[in-house]
C-alpha cells in the first residue's frame, strides 16, 4: 500500500469515529467512555473521555445556557426599559 492510502484511511476511520461518538445517543456513551478510561491514552486525551461519563444531559453543553451575574444584570435592565414606539417609514415611490 502506498502512503496515500493509509492517511485517507485513516482519515477516514477517525471521521467515522467522530461522528459515530457524536451521534450516539448519552445512554450508550457513558458506558463506552467508562470502558475507554481503562485503556492507557495520552492526557487530553484522557480529560475529555472523562468529561463525557460526567454529563447528565443529552446535549453535553454543560450549562452554557446559564447566564453570569453579569449578563443577567443587563438583561433584566433591557427588560426593565421603558416601552419605546417603533417607526415606520413609508417607502419612496419608483
């Protein structure tokens, strides 16, 4: 075999790989990811398998849909703001 064909191969596997993890529903990917841990991998490798038994939800988004103190301080001032109208303007005739 040439060189070529093995990195499409292996491309290839890795992709398949990728989306195979991806799309496989969080009740099969805990106990895959707890069995992984036992096989010697470099370390960051290591940290993510491990993130993926610590998540409960099925979209491993790990509360990015929580706001900081910050962000809730000005969106409640947005919608402590007074009503303002909205204008329209008539379009110009051709």
């Amino acid at each position: 075999m040439n060189f070529q064909l093995l990195v499409v191969a292996l491309l290839v596997a890795v992709s398949f790989g990728y989306a195979a993890w991806a799309l496989m529903p969080q009740a099969l990917r805990t106990p895959l990811a707890r069995g992984l841990l036992r096989l010697p991998m470099p370390g960051f490798l290591h940290q993510r398998v491990l993130a993926a038994t610590l998540v409960s939800a099925g979209c491993g988004c790990d509360g990015c849909d929580k706001a900081p103190a910050s962000a809730a301080k000005e969106a409640s001032a947005t919608l402590n703001a007074p009503a303002q109208p909205l204008v329209f303007y008539p379009r110009k005739p051709k």
